[in-house]
C-alpha cells in the first residue's frame, strides 16, 4: 500500500529496463479495500505484463504476441490490451478517434494543433517543417500505435544522405527519393550532423507528447541521435583581427562606388545604411541577427538617463513583427561609445524625423517576415567580396567575438549572461533568476564602457571624420 490506496508493483526483467526507462511499474489499484484490490489485480498484472511485452515488440527482441494481441478465438480475448485499454476505472475521455486508429500523420497534425502548446510563430513554423520531412519519411497513414524502433532508424538512415536544401533543389524528389540519390552519387553537401539532430530532436518532442497522451507505450526514437564529430565549440569561430580589420576597412567602410551593387568598389560614397550599421551593431553589442534587424526606431532610448538598445518583442510603435530566441533574450543593451562616436545616434534621429517605425526599413522582411534571412545572405557575399571569408564564420561570430571581449574585460559572469541574453548551460534559466529586478542599467553601462575593442581599429568611422 502506499497511503490508503493499494498498488500493484512489478520488477521490470533486466532485457526491459533500458526500454521501459524504470527498474520498476507501480500501477494503482484505486481502492483501499483488499478485497476489491485482489479482484483488479488481475487486470493490473495483464496490462503490466502487456506493456512489457510490447516494449521488447518495438525493440525488435523476442516476444509473446498474445499478451498485447489476444487471437481472435481467445475466450479472454476481452482481457486488456495496450492497444485497447480497459482501465478498472472509468474515466470519461472524449478523443474523436482511438489510438488504435489513429495514424502518424494525424497524430502529428493533433501535436501541432495542441493549444496548450505556448510556441512562437518562428518554432511553430521549424516543427511544421520537421513533421512534413518526418510524415514524408515514415508515411502519412502508419497506424500510430505500430511505430516502432525500426521506422525511426529508417527516417535517421535518411537524414544521413540528406543533401542541404533538398526540397528546392530537387522540388520533384521526394525526401527518401533525394537521400537515395545523394547516396549512390557519393553526394558530400549534406545536412550537418546538427541539423540531422535537431529533427530527432523535433520528432522525439512529438513522440514524447504521444506517450503522455497514451498514443504510444513509449517513445521509439529515445537515445537515438548521429554522432557529430565538430566540437560544440567549433561549430563558429569569432572573428580573428585580420578578418575584423578586412571587414571595417572595405570600401564599404572606407568610401564606395554606392551602397548598393557598388559597396564592394572603392568609390567616394559613405553610405551610412543598413550594411554599414548592422555589422558594426553586430561587434560591439552581440546581439544576433535578427535581433538587430528587427529594431524599432523607438527601441533605441534613454533608460535611466542612459541611451540603450531595448531589445524586446513588444514595440510602443505598433509593430508586430518581432520575434526572440529565448525568454532570456529580452534585456537592455547600453549603446557603446564607439557607436555613438560613429554617428548611430544622428541615423536614428534621421530615421524618426523621416517617419520611419524601423530602424533598418530597407532590410526585406520576405515571404516569413524573417528580415536576418536576406541579410545573412547579403553579408556571406560582403565577407567574401572583402577577403575575410573563412569556414565556421558568419555573422554570428560578431557574438563571439563579444563574449571574448567581456572575457578580456573581466566583466562578471551574470552582467555577462545578461548583456548577452544568454541562458545557462542547462539552457534554462536558474530559478534565482525569477528573483529581484534584474541588473540596474548602470551597471550594464559601467561593464560595456569597459569593452576596449582593441583589435580593431574605427577612428575612420567617426562621425566628425566624414
């Protein structure tokens, strides 16, 4: 018994455990009579004995069917099954459609459609697209309850051969079709090993939900994941000074035929747009991409007599076009000396008295109202016009080279996770942190004030050199 309620307890066999993810199955027997509790302990024992059963099915071991799948002239053929539950108290449940019927696609669809699910529009759209690879991979109407480990290492064999951009490159192949013949052709642009592992990921989330809502006995595609051979840490490499001073010192920076087709011809034009403002935004704040792009003209403003980037969802302009990576993203960043020095306030004053509610209202939001997207793709094409292209560095080592500069200034560990809208290696934020007010803004000015930068020489950027 455990309190007044007796319980049925069974020792998982040794081949099970790693399976079924417990030493033990407790099951309730919902009564504090023991008579009442020896008549459902049968039915307790036959559905334990069941689940077992069933996991070892899925794990491709040897079984006996006839627990989890009676025949047909089996006088107890009534009994309980995982498949046909028939719990020993009724609880009133209203699902449309039986597990038993249920199929992987509309399963996936049902996920999807969960409004207890608190995603953003941009998460929300990463999964879609992860449940159209996995329902291509796996089929639309494989019955739920018969997924198995054997579908999901099928779907990991694909992602293996699975060449970038497969479905606009070869818009008539499908999936399995593209995998297969980037297999035979020896094909080497592939999908990164992290990318593979992020649509595991996406897919265990589903099948996760599908266990909690009784669909599955358990999740088949658990532990299984592609062995990625780049170190975390090697994934981006900050900027090294001799690709900072390339970068600050194109023509761009130095004087251009125009800041559009022409930023990479010397010229006499100085154009203090988008592309000369993002990167340099980028270096001194660490901000990601899309955080920059995204900027309201109202984001830049005095907060408590400092001059501050707001970085936030909501917009005061009316604006909804922003989205974050993380809750912790959502912090005030002090804009930089260097960045007041090069002008950024009188752009923001121009881009306010002009009307304009963004501050980069040139950068093409596109079809999903991404604006990092166009300007990613922009800046691969400035770092290779410039001669500062090298592999594993893209924007984002801007962010890098941030987090080493506050290393380097020996800013503490908290002002630095909070400049930098970063969570802790658990990738969820401590629970001290629901405490208290934050950092007050002079604290954050103080820790940026000491960014020195001192790889990289800007003098020429300054807004009285022009």
């Amino acid at each position: 018994m455990r309190g007044t309620q007796f319980y049925y307890r069974r020792r998982v066999p040794g081949d099970a455990r790693s399976l079924i993810g417990r030493t033990e199955i407790w099951r309730s027997l919902r009564t504090d009579s023991l008579k009442i509790a020896l008549r459902r302990l049968p039915v307790a024992m036959a559905q334990v004995e069941a689940e077992i059963e069933h996991s070892r099915w899925m794990a491709g071991l040897p079984h006996d069917q006839t627990l989890f799948e009676p025949s047909p002239d089996d006088a107890a053929a009534k009994r309980p099954t995982i498949r046909d539950p028939a719990p020993v108290e009724q609880v009133a449940t209203t699902p449309p459609v039986q597990p038993s019927s249920l199929t992987f696609g509309d399963a996936y669809e049902r996920y999807l459609a969960d409004p207890t699910q608190a995603w953003s529009a941009r998460t929300r759209e990463t999964y879609e697209t992860s449940r159209k690879l996995a329902v291509s991979v796996i089929g639309k109407n494989v019955p739920m309850h018969t997924l198995a480990r054997a579908h999901c290492r099928d779907y990991i064999d694909v992602l293996r051969f699975m060449p970038r951009n497969a479905a606009k490159r070869f818009p008539k192949l499908t999936a399995r079709q593209a995998a297969d013949r980037a297999r035979k052709r020896g094909d080497t642009d592939l999908i990164s090993a992290a990318n593979a592992n992020a649509c595991i990921a996406n897919l265990s989330t589903f099948l996760n939900w599908a266990v909690n809502e009784e669909l599955l006995a358990r999740n088949p595609i658990r532990g299984l994941r592609l062995p990625d051979e780049t170190a975390k840490k090697d994934k981006r490499f900050p900027f090294s000074p001799e690709q900072l001073r390339a970068i600050f010192d194109a023509p761009l920076y130095r004087g251009c035929l125009d800041g559009e087709r022409g930023y990479a011809k010397p010229g006499d034009e100085r154009p203090r747009n988008a592309r000369f403002w993002v990167p340099l935004i980028g270096l001194h704040t660490g901000m990601r991409l899309n955080e920059i792009c995204q900027l309201d003209v109202a984001d830049v403003r005095m907060v408590d007599g400092i001059r501050c980037f707001v970085i936030t969802e909501d917009s005061i302009a009316g604006s909804s076009d922003k989205n974050l990576k993380t809750g912790a993203s959502e912090r005030l960043m002090p804009i930089h000396q260097n960045l007041i020095d090069c002008g950024l306030l009188h752009f923001v004053e121009e881009q306010r008295r002009s009307g304009q509610m963004k501050l980069f209202e040139e950068i093409d939001p596109g079809t999903k109202g991404v604006r990092a997207v166009a300007f990613s793709k922009w800046f691969t094409q400035f770092l290779r016009s410039c001669g500062a292209y090298q592999p594993r560095t893209c924007f984002h080592s801007f962010r890098h080279n941030f987090r080493d500069e506050l290393r380097d200034a020996r800013v503490d560990h908290d002002l630095a996770m909070a400049l930098g809208g970063w969570t802790s290696g658990s990738g969820k934020r401590g629970a001290s942190e629901n405490y208290g007010n934050g950092h007050r803004v002079s604290a954050l000015h103080e820790a940026v004030s000491a960014l020195t930068f001192r790889d990289i020489d800007i003098s020429h950027l300054a807004w009285n050199a022009r």
